[in-house]
C-alpha cells in the first residue's frame, strides 16, 4: 500500500500522460476527424465506465466491480486501437495507464474471490 501522496503522483502522472495522448489525437482532427471522433468516443466510454467501476467497488461488490472493470479494461484497449489508427505516439502515451488499469484488475480480482 502506497502513501496518499505518492498514489496522488502516479495518478497526476498516468492522467497527465492520457491528456498528452488527447491532444496529439486532437491535432489530426481537421484532416482525419471521423477516426479521431470515434476514438475520443471511446476515450470517453472508457472514462465513464471508470467512474462506473469506482461507484461499484465503493458501493455494490467487488464482484460487480470486477465486471464493470473487465469490460473498462476491454474498452480502452479498443481506445488504443483507436488512437493507433492516428498517431503513431498517442497509443504509446497511453500504455502506462493500461498497465495501473491491468493491475487493478488483478487486485480486484483478489478481492472478489475472498
């Protein structure tokens, strides 16, 4: 378990690193607008299932919670794929995020089994 303070850094980080991500998208949008549109609308999606799961974990079970982050995981895995498709460095950027995002997943997998 991390102090608060280091946990805030890393999160201020990966969020930080995504907004690079964002904007690098954002950049191509005059010229490629309908593939960077669908791939904010998935950045999106995947952010809104992150609330989703935090309610979830905070609030039902962590069984629930668990389903709501697999498929939060799946998604943004198709948000990368997404972005690929545009930038050859905003799916990169995004990589980071991808890993807390796995390794979240295997805590909440833990503690939906006991």
């Amino acid at each position: 378990v991390f102090p608060v303070s280091v946990d805030m850094l890393v999160w201020a980080g990966l969020y930080s690193l995504v907004g690079l991500a964002v904007w690098r998208l954002w950049r191509h949008y005059d010229t490629q607008w309908k593939t960077v549109r669908t791939a904010l609308f998935l950045a999106t999606v995947q952010y809104g299932l992150l609330i989703g799961w935090a309610v979830t974990a905070t609030t039902v079970s962590p069984t629930y919670a668990l389903g709501v982050l697999a498929i939060t995981w799946w998604v943004s895995i198709a948000t990368v794929a997404a972005f690929t498709r545009t930038d050859r460095w905003a799916p990169l950027l995004l990589l980071p995020y991808i890993i807390d995002l796995s390794i979240t997943l295997y805590i909440n997998y833990q503690a939906a089994l006991f």
